[in-house]
C-alpha cells in the first residue's frame, strides 16, 4: 500500500516539517516506491527518485537535503 507519511528535521539551521508521498510506479526498488513527491512547510518542493542506491533529483531545493530527505525515506521503509 502507497501511503504518504510526515517528516519532521532541521537543516542548515532551520526546521522542517511535511510530508512524502510515495508515487505509484511500475518499478519498485525492494517492493518500496522508487518515486516520491516531497511537501515541507505546506509548500510543494518536488520529485526525489531512488536510483539503486543514490537518489536524484530535478528539483534545486530537494538537492540541498537530498541525504536529509533520502534518509528520512529509508528509515520509514526500514
């Protein structure tokens, strides 16, 4: 089940709060979405997808906390 979950961090000074919504996909890394939109502080913020082990993405303010969000993706999967 696809189900979106809330993320609480700081980064560079400043915290965060907001949600991942996993992106239904026909590919699946370990039965676990490869794709995820990203909301922090009521604002949209982009896409983050798994690519094996590295995460990428199109979006420059997901790139700055790109480790940050990554990690906040495995531990709810883990």
């Amino acid at each position: 089940m696809i189900t979106k979950f809330p993320i609480d961090f700081y980064f560079d000074g400043k915290h965060y709060r907001g949600e991942i919504k996993p992106l239904a996909t026909e590919k699946k890394l370990s039965r676990f979405p490869t794709i995820f939109q990203i909301y922090l502080n009521h604002t949209y913020r982009g896409e983050i997808k798994r690519r094996g082990f590295n995460w990428e993405t199109n979006s420059p303010a997901c790139a700055m906390m790109m480790d940050v969000l990554g990690n906040c993706i495995n531990d709810w999967y883990v």
